[in-house]
C-alpha cells in the first residue's frame, strides 16, 4: 500500500497522506513522494488546484517513531542531510505554483502544522488539535519555523515554541494558521465552496499572486514598489489580464470560468 495517495478528478489533484496507522507521521519515504508529487503536479498544466489531506483519525502527527529512533545514530552531517530533505519538500508545497487547499481533521503536530502553513487555504474541523510539539522531544521547530512565521501572529509563535502546548483549530484560526472552521464531518462542503471560489480566479494570475505574497513581504521598501510595479504593469497585458479587464466592462464572467 502507497504511503502518499494522487488522484485526479477534471482539473482537482488530490494528495493523501496514507499511513493512517501511524496517524500519517513523516519517515523520509513520504517526505520524499510528498517532494516529487508537488514538483510534479505543480508543472502538469492539466491540474489547476491540489488538495491535501490525510487518511483516518489524523492529519499529520509530526515525525515516525520508528524514523526518530533512527535517527538517534545519525551523525551532525546525517542530520543536516534529513532536514534538508524535510525543508526541501516544504519549499517545493510553499511554492508550488497551483492553489493548496488542506483539509485538516484530528492532529496536525510538529511538521503537519508545517504542512498547514505551506497551504495556501486550510479548512479544519473545528476539534482538530495543532501543535508545535518539537520542544517536548528536545528539539526545536527550526525547518518548519520560517513557513509558521510566515503565516502565523510572531508574539503567540514565540510562546508555543518554548511551551509546546496543543491548540485548538480555533486557536489557530485567530492566529493565521487556519483558513475556515468547520464542524466535525464539514470538511467536504467547506472544500466544495473552496473550489468554486478558486476556480472563479485566473488560472494564469494565481502563481503570480502567490509569488507576490512570498516576495514582498522580504523587500524593504524600494525594491518592494520597483517589484509590485513591474508586476502589474506585466499582468495587466498579458492574455488573461485583458480577458478579465474586458469581461469586468462587458458585464460578462471571463473565459476560464466557462
């Protein structure tokens, strides 16, 4: 049985984590399928939104048992090698260029509340548990703390880093982390109105929007007004930019809606 799930419904992708024994938790096998499945579909132009989710009671619970007590005979070097693959496969969901919309039930600790800040939507059932539960085992949530930061209120960051302490969805919906709340079994109508509105978008502006929420957030002021100016001027000619100016005037919905 395949540890990550890809099935394809018209222009959905949807990625499973399947490894509901273990509540989904990492080993360097899913972290490495999760890499090349989003490499992979964020370049196939047949896929317009992925969605992320995972088998059985849990989201994600964070790393494997069995993967961390491997990971207790690993060198400095060993080590450095395994984060780099866990923060290479955020990266490659951070800037997948396609919409990613998380649906999270259950628990969503350590790197699964990693996985929730590379989302770009998160609908949680409003009993989902999060966590940035590293400081418990002795470590820290160095890989996933640039993406949580990125998403996530920085004063509160700072005390759930130290304490460790679960949260509720809730919790996480006023701190950013969370998109919409939902009760239990409401995951599947709140990502029924996630696709429609996202499919009300332009295809061809979405990368560009989420690139643009990346970058300028990183500039100082100069080079972020130099950026968001050639950006809009370069958006604004191209094909669908004039689609959508035109369709706005003529009172009509825009061609990739049809």
């Amino acid at each position: 049985m395949s540890d990550l799930l890809v099935q394809r419904e018209g222009d959905v992708a949807r990625v499973t984590l399947n490894r509901p024994a273990v509540h989904n938790a990492f080993n360097a096998a899913l972290i490495a399928n999760l890499t090349h499945s989003f490499t992979d579909l964020g370049r196939d132009p047949a896929v317009r939104i992925i969605v992320l989710d995972g088998a059985g009671p849990s989201f994600c619970a964070g790393a494997d048992v069995n993967w961390m007590q491997q990971s207790l005979t690993y060198t400095e070097a060993q080590n450095l090698a395994d984060a780099q693959r866990l923060a290479a496969m955020l990266q490659a969901i951070d800037e997948c260029p396609k919409p990613v919309v998380a649906l999270v039930q259950g628990a969503a600790l350590g790197g699964g509340a990693g996985l929730i800040a590379v989302a770009d939507l998160v609908i949680a059932e409003e009993t989902a548990k999060i966590g940035l539960t590293e400081i418990k085992l002795g470590i820290v949530p160095a890989v996933i703390s640039p993406f949580i930061l990125r998403k996530m209120a920085p004063g509160p960051a700072r005390a759930y880093f130290l304490t460790g302490e679960r949260f509720t969805a809730a919790r996480g919906y006023e701190l950013g982390l969370v998109t919409t709340l939902v009760a239990p079994g409401g995951l599947a109508p709140a990502l029924a109105d996630a696709l429609t509105a996202l499919r009300s978008s332009s295809p061809a502006a979405v990368p560009v929007a989420k690139a643009l929420w990346r970058t300028v957030r990183a500039l100082d002021p100069l080079a972020a007004h130099a950026y968001t100016t050639e950006t809009i001027a370069r958006i604004r000619v191209s094909p669908e930019g004039q689609e959508g100016l035109r369709a706005f005037l003529e009172k009509r919905k825009p061609a990739w809606t049809a």
